[in-house]
C-alpha cells in the first residue's frame, strides 16, 4: 500500500491548488515465530482495519452511522485491499467510534 501526501502547488492565477505526491512505503518487518496462528490472524485483521479505517477517515465517514459494511468493503476495494470479512468491517467501526 502506498502512502500519499498532499501538498499544494502553484498556479498561474496565484492561487495554490493541492496535489497528491506518493511517499515511500514504510520498511515491512518480519512477524515473530511461534505465535498461534489465532495471533496472526487476529494481528492482520487489525492492521486491515486501520488502513480501511484511516481510508475512510480521509473520505469524510466520521460516523459509524456512515460505515456500512458495503462502504467498508468499496472502500477496500478502491484502496486495493481484499474485501473485508464481518468481523474485520465491525472492527473498522469500533476504530472509527473511538477515535472521537
């Protein structure tokens, strides 16, 4: 997934219009062995969640009202993620509430 930073650039008309610049990706690090495959899963479902939360975040859903499963899932689909799982998109909403 790549991360993105708007920055604003100068036009003609001197005013300043935003665009979007790709930054570098954070380094990924190796998940530590020997955990049950339940961490694992769990430990993914929650880095998905934040990505998916942080997406809508950005699109202006800070509501829980306004995250339904089928905005969650389009959301995913439109950042390039796997669509999300039931649980994953209540986990998403539980970000997004506790966030205020």
């Amino acid at each position: 997934m790549a991360v993105a930073a708007v920055t604003k650039k100068p036009t003609t008309q001197h005013t300043t219009k935003p665009t979007i610049e790709p930054l570098q990706p954070l380094k990924k690090k190796p998940l530590p062995a020997g955990q049950p495959r339940e961490w694992y899963e769990s430990h993914n479902r929650k880095l998905k969640a934040m990505r998916l939360a942080i997406a809508l975040l950005n699109a202006g859903v800070y509501h829980t009202e306004q995250a339904p499963n089928r905005r969650i899932r389009t959301t995913a689909a439109r950042i390039g993620i796997h669509p999300p799982s039931n649980a994953t998109c209540r986990l998403v909403r539980s970000l997004i509430r506790d966030g205020r």
